[in-house]
C-alpha cells in the first residue's frame, strides 16, 4: 500500500465489457489505497430494482416515475463500504453481486443505461464519489466505467481506456461463469445517444488482449505515481 499522505487523486478507467476494468481497478485501489466505484454495478443496481417493479426499458414515462419515487417507497441513494469497494444502496440496501449478474440484468442494463433519465438519476451521485472517498479518509478515488472520463470525471488525474478484442473478452466473462453477450452490449453502449462508450480524448489507451492483468496494473501505476508527484 502506498503513502497515505500521498495526494488525493482521482483515476477514471473506461472500456467494454470484460476489458479487465474490474481487476484491474480493484488491484490498483488496495495498492494506493483508494476508494474503488463500479459504475456498472450502479447500473445494475437500478436496472434489478427496475426489474422487479416490472418495468420494461421501452417505459421511459414509468421509469422516470419510478426514480421519482412516486410509485415506490423511494429511491435515496447512498454509499455502503466493503473495505475499499464502495457500492450503491438504495434506501439503505446494497444488493448482493450475484444478483445483479443474472441472465435478466445482464440483457436489461445496457437497454436501461440507454435512458437519459436513468443516466440523470446516477450522474449527480457519482460525481459525488471523490468527497466520499475524502471523508473516508482514502488517498484517492478509483472509479470504472463507460463514461467515466468523458462525462462523470473529465477532470480526473489519470484516466485510461482498456481494451481487448472481441474473443478474449468472451473467454473472460465465460470462465468468470457470466453469459454477458459483450459485443452485443458494446454496440448497445457505443451507439447510444446519451453518454456513449468512446474512449476520452487524452486518455491512455491500453490493449490488454494479450497482456496479463500485472503488467496492465503496473502501467496504470506508473501513471498513478506519476500523477501523484505532480500534486506533491
């Protein structure tokens, strides 16, 4: 683990489905000690709760009722701990992570993603990530996903863009035991109109194809290390 009196910094790592975000973002948090966010799971998050309200993606009307909190008991947001990781409670409760990987919101999220007012309901409460990770007393805030350095953190100290062809990252998500379709999400993800999947410009883009996850963590760290002597 690194300084704890090193610089807060903040890190932003987009990419596809089974770039590698995950690992990656996660072995970089216990290094530096950083608050780690999976905006991903956020989306799921919120997808599983619309699911089960028996909402449809194609209901923009229910859905933004739903987030309203006209409908339903509520639906404040919050942030609960598990060491470095930080997940997404709604009204108090963090759902499980197998239960936010089944077939049903793996082929929901992207179609859910895709509402703007889905987008609107987390855009505010991610970019209050790094002041949670602040209070909590991490050196720095590392947060995953698709538009993280486009739109959530475009100001971000680091911020990279992973990626891997098509077939590796199928392999990934078939030994991780996960069914995700990851072409089909990526073009879902690419082509929407609201925040889509692209790589921010500035970013480092790394190709981890055929690179195992150490190297790839050890790159990210030269520039984390780097980042943080600029601050000092």
């Amino acid at each position: 683990m690194q300084d704890t009196h090193a610089p807060f910094v903040i890190v932003a790592v987009d990419g596809g489905a089974a770039s590698g975000k995950s690992s990656t973002s996660r072995a970089l948090a216990k290094r530096f000690n950083l608050m780690h966010t999976d905006t991903g799971a956020h989306y799921r998050t919120v997808t599983l709760a619309l699911l089960q309200a028996g909402i449809a993606p194609a209901d923009t009307a229910a859905i933004e009722t739903f987030l309203a909190g006209d409908t339903a008991p509520g639906t404040a947001l919050g942030t609960a701990l598990e060491g470095n990781s930080a997940r997404l409670a709604v009204n108090g409760t963090a759902p499980a992570d197998a239960a936010l990987r089944t077939p049903e919101v793996n082929a929901a999220v992207s179609p859910f993603a895709a509402v703007p007012a889905v987008r609107r309901f987390l855009f505010d409460y991610q970019r209050t990530q790094p002041a949670v990770a602040a209070v909590h007393g991490f050196a720095g805030l590392i947060m995953e996903g698709r538009d993280i350095g486009s739109v959530i953190l475009p100001d971000a100290d680091v911020r990279v863009f992973l990626e891997a062809d098509t077939a590796a990252r199928a392999a990934r998500r078939a030994a991780e035991g996960g069914v995700d379709a990851v072409a089909e999400r990526d073009k879902r993800d690419s082509s929407r109109a609201t925040a889509p999947l692209v790589c921010p410009q500035g970013a480092e883009r790394i190709d981890n194809t055929h690179l195992p996850l150490g190297e790839v963590v050890e790159k990210i760290a030269l520039l984390i290390s780097a980042a943080q002597q600029r601050k000092s």
